[in-house]
C-alpha cells in the first residue's frame, strides 16, 4: 500500500487560492472568504504599547466586504499613540491582504488582516511602527544595495500551579521532553496555529528556566523562527506573541515575556538573528568564512549597541538581566559560538557537509552548503523589546556599518574567542565598553545618536523624543546599585512589568 503524503497545516488562504501570500488580492480574500462562509473580519495593527489592537466587523454582504477591503476603516490615533493630538486624531487602518489568515481562536469563522495606518490626507503615518521598519529596510536598499532578513528567538515562561510529578532542577529545563516538561502541549499548539498564520518556525523547545516558589510552577519556553524580511519578521513576532497569550488564556495559565521573572533565575531574551541578503542570496559569506560585509554589519551593530538598548531594552527589569554569567551579555564585543558576547556568529553548517552522510551510511552524497543559513546573532534584546523599532533600528546599524571607513578595524579590536566572563580574561573584559545599566542611560545614548537613526527619515524626531520620554518617565538611574541585596524589593518590581510588551 502505497504511503499518503500527510498535508502540513499549512496557511488555510494559502492553500485554497495555491498562491503565495504575497500575491494575495482583494478578490483573492473575497472568494475565500464566500467559499468558506467567513462571517467575521478582525483588522489587527500594532500601538505604541507594542501590542496588537483590534477591530471587529461582521460581514453584512459581498458588498459591504469589497468596501471594508478597500478603504479600510478610521480609529483615534490619540489613544494608540501619544504624539496623535486628540484634536485631530483620526487615522485611517488600511489592511494589507497579504497578512490576511484564518483566526485559530474564534468560535465565529473569521479572518484577521493586519494593517497600516495612514494620515487624513492619505498619506502612510511616518511614525507608524510599520512603516518605520519598512523605511529602515528601504534606505538600507537604497544605499548598499543590500536587504536585511532576521529571525527572533523567542523566549516566555508558562506560570501555572504545581504539579508534583516530574519536577526539573533549577535552571535545568533546556530542552527537557514530557514529563519533564509539563507545558509542551502549549507550545505545539502555538506553533501550529503560528504556521497556520503565515509564520515560518524553525523549532520549540524549552529554555533553562525552571522555577518552583510556593505553589507555582515557572516553565521557560523558546519558538524560534526562520529567516524574513525585516517588515515580516517584525510582524511574525508581534502575532506571535499575541497567539501564545490567547493560548496561555485558553489553558488558564499566564504566558510572560518579561525579561526577569525572578531574581537568580534566567531571563526571557529576544534574541535577534540576522542576515544581509542580494539577489536572494546570503552574503555574509564569502570563499567559506565570514565575509567583510558580515564584519562590516557587525561593527555597525557595536558602535550602536548601546543606543540600540532603547529599542529591545524597554523597562527598568530589563537591566536586571544583563548582568554577568547568565548566558546574557554586559560587554560590547562579538564572538564565534561565543553566548558571553554581544553579537555571536552561531554555527552555519560551513565545511560539514559530510555529517549526514556519516550518520546515515547508506545515503549515496554528501549535503553540500553555500553559506546560506550563516547569520549574526544580536543578543542583547529581551521580552520588553519594541520589535518594529528594535528591527528597524538594526537595519540603521547595519548601514552605518557599512559606511564606516574603519568598520573592519572595529570589528577585528572587538572580536574575543573566549568566554569574556572567565576570571582569567579580566583584563580582556576591561578593554570593552558596558550596555548601559538602566533605561535612563539607555535614553541618552538614544539622544547621542539619534542623528544615525533620523538619516533618510527613517526614525523621526517625534519617535525618537517619544522613546526617550518613556524611557527617562522610569526615573531608573542608579536602580540595581539602589536595590542590591533587597530582594523583596526588587521582585516587587519583576511583578509590576510580568505582563511586558
């Protein structure tokens, strides 16, 4: 008997109009929507809070659907973003079909599409978290001729009640299996309706965290993605944070990304995945090794890691988790395979193309690689992180990378092949500058080089205030030397921002 291929839950629009979603239309959503009695449309689109909003419409007839699909719909800016003036403050959302998906959650069929804001004069809203990091991608293009795609390693604890069976050591959860690891029907349940979404997952596993207190368990998790645009992989991030919190609220559990969950414990990352691309093709590889234009983006991250903290560290916690020895980095340096660095040039399946052949001995050929899955790794970012903002400011740091004349020269100074934190290489961990210690220092960095962010008009100087403003409101100057050893205290405060971002 001949073996069935198992359909895949692939993207449910995908597959019915055997189109990519790129290519989506408005009749394209029309007849998908008719053909599968769709009785509900959800514009979906991310505020200032990093959250996404939503806007429910019940289909009234083909009629009422074509015009919601091509006008789209007004809000009130004034309550998504603080620098919308309540006296003239309605936006237009205008949906993008190419995001549009099946949404796993409601009992009523629906659709969710997200979407882009735009002025009264029909114009894109220049500070629209959506449009920065398209301008960001655009310039880069513009400039260098290069396109810049990322992928998030996200990481969240799961808190529900104990359960005394299967318990795992502190610190101890990577990658455990079931019954280790209580919660993995969650995750795989997120995975599923994330691909069903349109996002592209790499793997699920869990992350090192592992806490009981009292009569709660605090499991740590990781989805980690595949390579995209920078535009798409921000959005990726966003509707997957908000499926894993439908999720968490289904099996009445809380799902958190904040960056400390608990003193002495792992943090929740952002880790942020990078690549420059050409044609398609990855060329931060060049003859086998790293290319120049790799070193390059990486000495345009360096000189604008701490600025860039403002972006992917966004609360007072999140200084709490760059601290030494907790796989989180304090020192501006870059590394091979190096998790005690800033920017971590991971394994890329270079020069091993002989392993699958080796493992499985009647396979007739190697698996030959051109570099394609090479990336750089940012590791600063954590839960609290303002994606489109942090991505597009990634995109800003690359360019400026490539147009610094000394670029190589900073790369090759900051390069460590050593875990920095061994108490052998203290003089080594001298020679580098910190991440700023508090949301406040990371305000002023901001301000230092807010001209690199504002060139082309990718980040507008409302934006760049804005951010400040937030950040300088936490009053967090001096936090971790006022808090030491007051760890009532200081869990007080991982409580108040548990629901980050």
């Amino acid at each position: 008997m001949n073996a069935k291929l198992i359909q895949l839950p692939l993207h449910k629009i995908d597959a019915f109009l055997n189109k990519p979603v790129k290519d989506f239309t408005r009749a394209d959503l029309i007849r998908f929507i008719e053909a599968h009695n769709i009785e509900m449309v959800n514009f979906q689109y991310v505020g200032e809070d990093c959250r996404l909003k939503t806007l429910n419409f019940v289909i009234s007839g083909k009629a009422h659907l074509d015009h919601l699909l091509s006008y789209g719909e007004r809000v009130d800016g004034s309550n998504l973003f603080s620098y919308v003036d309540a006296g003239s403050s309605d936006l237009y959302v205008i949906p993008r079909y190419c995001t549009a998906y099946v949404n796993p959650f409601s009992e009523i069929p629906t659709v969710n599409i997200l979407c882009s804001y735009y002025t009264s004069e029909g114009e894109r809203l220049q500070n629209a978290p959506e449009n920065i990091v398209r301008k960001a991608q655009q310039s880069l293009l513009n400039h260098t001729g290069l396109s810049l795609e990322a992928f998030g390693e996200l990481e969240y604890y799961v808190i529900y009640e104990k359960q005394p069976l299967y318990p795992v050591l502190p610190q101890r959860g990577y990658e455990e299996s079931s019954p280790f690891t209580k919660l993995e029907k969650l995750r795989c349940e997120a995975m599923r309706a994330i691909a069903q979404a349109g996002g592209t997952i790499k793997y699920g596993h869990t992350e090192v965290g592992s806490i009981s207190v009292n009569n709660l368990e605090m499991e740590q998790h990781e989805i980690e993605f595949l390579p995209m645009p920078i535009e798409d992989a921000a959005d990726q991030l966003v509707v997957a944070k908000w499926m894993l919190r439908m999720i968490g609220y289904k099996y009445g559990v809380t799902i958190s990304f904040s960056p400390k969950i608990m003193v002495g414990h792992a943090g929740n990352g952002l880790h942020i995945h990078t690549k420059l691309v050409k044609d398609r093709n990855n060329v931060m590889v060049e003859n086998g090794r790293l290319s120049n234009i790799a070193k390059k983006a990486i000495a345009g991250y360096l000189a604008l890691a701490k600025s860039l903290t403002a972006f992917g560290n966004t609360i007072p916690v999140s200084y709490l988790r760059l601290v030494p020895n907790q796989e989180a980095p304090t020192n501006i340096c870059w590394g091979d395979r190096n998790r005690s660095v800033l920017v971590r040039v991971p394994l890329g399946w270079i020069g091993v193309s002989n392993m699958i052949k080796d493992a499985n001995p009647l396979e007739s050929a190697n698996c030959e690689d051109n570099g394609e899955y090479q990336t750089v790794e940012f590791r600063s970012p954590d839960g609290s992180a303002d994606i489109h903002l942090l991505l597009a400011g990634l995109a800003v740091s690359a360019r400026h990378g490539l147009e610094m004349d000394n670029a190589l020269n900073l790369s090759e100074e900051f390069y460590v092949p050593v875990n920095i934190f061994n108490d052998e290489n203290k003089k080594l961990k001298e020679k580098f500058s910190h991440l700023p210690a508090s949301c406040w220092e990371s305000a002023d960095f901001l301000l230092k080089d807010r001209e690199i962010y504002q060139k082309d008009s990718v980040f507008t100087p409302v934006v760049i205030d804005g951010v400040v403003k937030k950040l300088k409101s936490y009053n967090d100057l001096g936090l971790s030397e006022k808090l030491y050893q007051k760890e009532n205290e200081i869990q007080k405060l991982v409580t108040d921002y548990i629901h980050c971002a």
